[in-house]
C-alpha cells in the first residue's frame, strides 16, 4: 500500500506586540523570521512526516494539504487552518499534528 502525504505551503506567521497600536498585530515578514527549533524547515517537514498518521488505512491517498498558522511571541502555533484539504480526515489529522509541535523559535 502506498502512502504519500505531503504537507506544503506552511506559513509561519509572527504575532507582535505593538507599542503604538496596544494590541497583537501579524506580521507577514519579520527581520528574524519564526522558526522551527529543530532543524528549521527541513526539521518540521521530518516532524509532520513522522508523527502524521492517516485516519483511512486502506485508501491510496496522494497530493498535497495547504494549511496555516500563526507563530506567538510564545512560540505556539495558533490560528491554524487548513486551506486544501484531500478529505478522509487529513484536515483534522494535519490540525492535531500541528497543535502537537513543539514551540518554534519566535520570530523578531
């Protein structure tokens, strides 16, 4: 049986603190952006290929799920959502996943 799950398009966000504004604000770009604390991009993509398991074991399933995110000023993922979805309960799967992450590094 062959399995291929492919994760793309992570978009890792960073939430501020602004001193003019008084609130959380996104940034899209930082100076320093966020990053994963072991083995930046490279590190996740082994992290989401390790710990995703397919909820239908007896599907063929191939393609790509297009999600997003926020990094905090903590490190937490937030604000995820699942842009493209290839159904039998990747959405969900990719969602649990994400929010079992360890923190990133905080972007700047």
């Amino acid at each position: 049986m062959k399995k291929v799950f492919l994760l793309g398009l992570m978009l890792a966000c960073f939430v501020g603190y602004s001193q003019e504004i008084k609130q959380d604000s996104i940034y899209i770009f930082a100076e320093k952006m966020p990053e994963y604390p072991d083995g930046g991009v490279d590190g996740f993509r082994k992290f989401i290929t390790e710990n995703f398991q397919p909820l239908n074991n007896t599907e063929d399933i191939e393609g790509t799920i297009i999600s997003s995110f926020v990094v905090d000023t903590e490190g937490n993922l937030r604000n995820i959502q699942i842009l493209r979805d290839l159904e039998y309960g990747t959405a969900e799967e990719t969602v649990r996943v994400l929010k079992s992450s360890p923190k990133w590094i905080p972007g700047q």
